[in-house]
C-alpha cells in the first residue's frame, strides 16, 4: 500500500487524544474533534492545534463547521467555541 487517508477519532491513537493534553492555560472551550467533545484552552489557531497533535500540517486536510479549510489559512482560522473539527491525515507506507 503506498498511501492512503486515516481519520483519526479522537479515542484512537496518541494524535487526537485532547483529554491528556496540556494546552497553555486561557480561555476554557469546548470544541469537537472527530465526532468528541473536548474542553481546550484558547485563543488557538489551527495552525497551533495541528502543531500541538505532532501532525503535519501538509498532510491534513480539515473540515470546519462543515466547511473544508484551505491548508493557506490554518494559521490565521482562530478556533472558538463549539467549532466542530473532522481532521484528515495522510498516511504513506509501503
């Protein structure tokens, strides 16, 4: 298999797992991740979030609020809360 796309719930993995995350403190939030709902500190940008899960912002692509998110803005696209976030990531392998 050469590559292919894994949505990551949030119950899957280390990547999307905000419940053991630390995010700097801030303004409390709610957002939902792949179908979760997690409390998270803010003001965070897309960029911040991706940043703080380890993913590589090149190989996500992400809805948010149903709407897909063009990879140019995910350092302007600020969260807020009861944003609902579907993350996509590419995987590669051989």
């Amino acid at each position: 298999m050469r590559g292919f796309l894994t949505h990551y719930p949030a119950k899957m993995g280390h990547f999307l797992d905000l419940k053991t995350s630390s995010f700097p403190s801030g303004i409390p939030m709610q957002l939902t991740v792949n179908g979760e709902r997690h409390d998270v500190s803010g003001p965070i940008s897309l960029l911040g979030l991706i940043e703080h899960f380890g993913l590589e912002p090149r190989k996500v692509a992400i809805e948010r609020n149903l709407e897909i998110v063009p990879r140019s803005t995910y350092g302007q696209t600020q969260l807020g809360e009861g944003d609902r976030l579907e993350i996509v990531h590419f995987v590669g392998g051989g």
